[in-house]
C-alpha cells in the first residue's frame, strides 16, 4: 500500500456527484488543497449527460430551481452563464380522471390557496370539500406530520391523491401519506403551525412570494443539458489544482493517531486534514461505521425509491401532441408511467439541435414498487408508449429509446427525518475535520445539495451556523413542470 502525507489544509471529499464537486469547489476557493474519490467511473451522480438519435438529452435530472440562487451561481461560475435556459414552456397538464387537463395555477405543492385554483382537477365534490377547511378545528402537528395526512384532514383526500401526490411523486419517487411535511415541503409545515386554515396559509405563502419580487424563471436549464454541470465543476476543479480521481473507491475511514484522518481507497492510503463524506446513506453508513457508529446506524436506516427513466425520439411529422411541457400522473388512477416531458417543447436547445426530431421522456417507479422495474428494457419502453398513446392518442414509432434505471435513486424524507438528518450531524460534528452532505439531508434538488456542500465546508472550518440552518430549514424541492 503506497502512503501520501499530506500537510495542513488537505481535505478529501468522497463523492463526485454535485454535491462533493460542490464542495470542492468551494474548499478551493478557500484555499485547500483537495482530491476527489469517487467509486464509479464517472462524475456527476444522479446528473447523466447523454444523446439519443444524435441530440443530446439529459439522461437524470433535467432542470435545477432558479428561485434559489445556488445552483445557477455555481453554474455561473463554472463558465456555465451563456448556456443557461429557462424552459421554453411551463404549461403542463395532469392526466387525470380520463383526460389531459390543465395544470392549476395557484397552489403550494398541490396545495391551495382556495377551491376554485384546483376546478377542472378534482370532481365537484372534491371542491367542496376544500371549502369546509376554514370551518375546521386547529390541526395539531406537533414536531412533524406527513404531508398526506394533514392535507387529507384539511382539505379531504381527493387534493392529495390527484396533486399533491403526482407532484412530490416527481420529487421524491415516494408516497406522500408518508413523506415529511416539515422535510419536504417546509413553507407548508411553518403554515401549518401558524394557521388555523390551511388555505389562508397557502395564501400568505402566495402574498408573500408576490410582495417579495420574485421575478424570472422558476426553473432553470443548461443548453446541452444539466448533466453538463457537474463535468464543468470537476473540470474547474482540476484546473485550479484540486484532484478528481474516478473509479476509486473508498473502502476505510479513520481517525489518524496523530491527527486528522487516514482514507484507503484501494491500494492507496491517504491523509487529510480533514474530510466531507458525499455520498448517499448506505455507502455514508460504511464509511462512519468506524468512527461514528451512531451516526451510521442512522443513515443505515434511510430508505430508497427506485426509478427508470424512458427516454423516446419521434420523427416530429408523425408525432403530433398537446401543446405543453407534458404532464404528470395521479397514482390513483392506476397507470405505470407517472410523468411524461415533451423534451423537445420544454427545452428550446433540444429542438434547435434537429428541428425534425421531438425527443420524449418517461419515467416509472415509485417507493415500494419493484416489479416494474424487473422488466426489460423492451417491456419498459412498450409501458411507455401505452400511456402515452392512451393520453395523447400518440401511436407512431419511435426511431429511438433508451431506458435508463436509477437503482435506489432518491432517498426517502419520512415523518421525523429532519430528526434523523439533527441527529447523525450531532454525531459528525463531535469528530474534527467532519462533515457530511448530500440528497439525503437537506432536499433532493441541486440547490439543496449545493447549499449542504456549502455548509459542510463551513463546518471543517469551525462554522456551524449553515449546518444549524439547513437541519432547522431545509431547502424546498419543487417538481420541475411536467417531468421527473
């Protein structure tokens, strides 16, 4: 086993996904000297650049919140500001009770501010019901509640199993009657313990997001796609002495004798001043197990969805769909698929890369599923182009697909996780030179990992104000429109 000292101001980050170049990053803005270990042979985990008949797509997460500012800033900073696009369109429909009907406007994560924002959506009686949560008795919440249950006691059953649920489905791949309130919709959950009526808190959410000045795209792009990102970062990285080693995986980590820490990878053995776990909760558990038992034993208890994505490109002549981005789909109604994104509409790049050409992309899975995720490829694809017939009335042949399957993609935010995510960081933060990040923490959107990468680089530096804030707030990751 070779050895490698390294003197002060050595960090290394496990994990090349966005959230452990972030961190880099950042640690080089700072000063430090920074490697990069990752498993896999790539960077960029849950974000996959590809192409299908000849354009490029993105092949995992398509789109990054622009409200908040740290996705686009790090984009910016890369070299990325002239390739940065808003959607070409944000109209979406929600394929429900036999049709494509519009997206409603006026909500908070499906939940609204009043019954008429969701007519159209859900039956008479389901509009109804809305209308009696103002005559309703105060919720109790306490510490936390899933998202499900309370807004079924407020506004009935029907908001959240034809909106709410599609739309966190498309964040979370999960099941919101479990889903933390306080974790993943958290301008919600400070609602709800200040009001009495759900929907008057919806609606000083809405009065506040106007009186704010909040202007331009909700959501944001790259030209090429966002799985471009994290390649950029890694690429700035390396540019400015920082090292990003891929296909090293990191198998021990422990404390020195002397100081700091020792991380074998390999036939490699390494020393750091300090170090920044950044990958997900199973391979965070093995790497903690040493040092911070207690700490693993938490991670080891988060759960994950699985999901595939199915990527389609038509002839444009032969493929004619309702305007929009695309739509999502309501569990209850019992179809596979649980979104579809007309690529082509929704990101103008796609279309001027071959005009002729009108990519589409499904995704099917959600937490607990398995058996759709057994199938083939074929079968997958065969899936999709059912749905998609049965909602749009789409029946020509593709001239190309791919399937592409994220195993234990997203981690699941449960009632009491932001009790769990306090928790294990106590543990981290009782060993110098700690500190962890991720999807897993503080939301699954890029924002929420850039901002956690940010906060851990604070931390080994002695600064546990972010930490403090993002376990106490996490960040809020909204559905991209009408996609995955």
């Amino acid at each position: 086993m070779s050895g490698s000292r390294t003197g002060p101001g050595d960090v290394v980050v496990v994990g090349a996904g966005i959230a452990g170049l972030a961190a880099a990053h950042r640690l080089l803005d700072r000063g430090v000297r920074v490697t990069v270990l990752e498993a896999s042979q790539r960077v960029g985990g849950k974000l996959l650049p590809g192409e299908i008949a000849g354009v490029r797509v993105d092949l995992g997460a398509e789109s990054m919140l622009a409200r908040r500012p740290e996705a686009v800033d790090l984009a910016r900073e890369v070299g990325l500001a002239g390739r940065l696009r808003p959607p070409a369109t944000a109209t979406a429909s929600i394929w429900t009770r036999g049709a494509l009907r519009p997206m409603p406007k006026g909500h908070v994560m499906g939940v609204p501010g009043a019954a008429a924002a969701l007519a159209g959506v859900l039956s008479d009686e389901g509009l109804a019901r809305i209308g009696r949560d103002a005559d309703l008795p105060r919720t109790e919440i306490g510490d936390d509640v899933a998202v499900g249950e309370y807004v079924a006691a407020r506004l009935g059953r029907e908001v959240v199993d034809r909106l709410v649920e599609p739309l966190l489905g498309g964040v979370y791949a999960g099941d919101a009657y479990r889903l933390s309130m306080r974790s993943a919709v958290p301008q919600l959950f400070r609602a709800a313990r200040t009001h009495t009526s759900l929907t008057e808190g919806v609606r000083e959410i809405q009065a506040k997001a106007a009186s704010g000045g909040q202007g331009g795209p909700v959501f944001m792009g790259i030209a090429g796609g966002v799985g471009s990102l994290p390649l950029a970062v890694a690429e700035s990285v390396r540019a400015r002495g920082g090292a990003v080693l891929t296909g090293t995986r990191v198998t021990q980590l422990r404390r020195a004798a002397d100081s700091g820490w020792r991380i074998v990878a390999g036939d490699r053995e390494l020393r750091a001043d300090a170090v920044i776990v950044a990958v997900p909760a199973p391979a965070a558990a093995a790497l903690l197990r040493a040092e911070a038992p207690a700490a693993a034993a938490e991670l080891s208890a988060v759960e994950y969805a699985s999901m595939a994505l199915i990527t389609l490109a038509y002839r444009r002549a032969e493929a004619d769909l309702p305007e929009g981005s695309g739509f999502l789909v309501p569990p209850v109604d019992g179809r596979t698929i649980k979104a579809a994104t007309f690529a082509s509409r929704k990101w103008g790049w796609i279309a001027d890369e071959d005009p002729d050409l009108l990519v589409l992309r499904t995704s099917v899975g959600r937490y607990g599923e398995t058996e759709i995720l057994g199938r083939d490829d074929d079968d997958l694809v065969a899936v999709a182009r059912h749905d998609l017939r049965e909602a749009t009335g789409l029946t020509a042949a593709p001239v190309a697909t791919r399937v592409t399957r994220w195993t234990d993609g997203l981690p699941q935010y449960p009632v009491g996780h932001h009790a769990r995510v306090a928790r294990v960081r106590a543990h981290v933060a009782a060993l110098p030179g700690l500190a962890v990040c991720g999807a897993v923490y503080d939301g699954v959107g890029i924002p929420a990992c850039v901002a956690g990468a940010r906060a851990a680089v604070d931390q080994i530096h002695g600064d546990l104000r972010a930490v403090r804030q993002l376990t106490a707030d996490p960040v809020q990751s909204l559905h991209g429109g009408a996609g995955e």
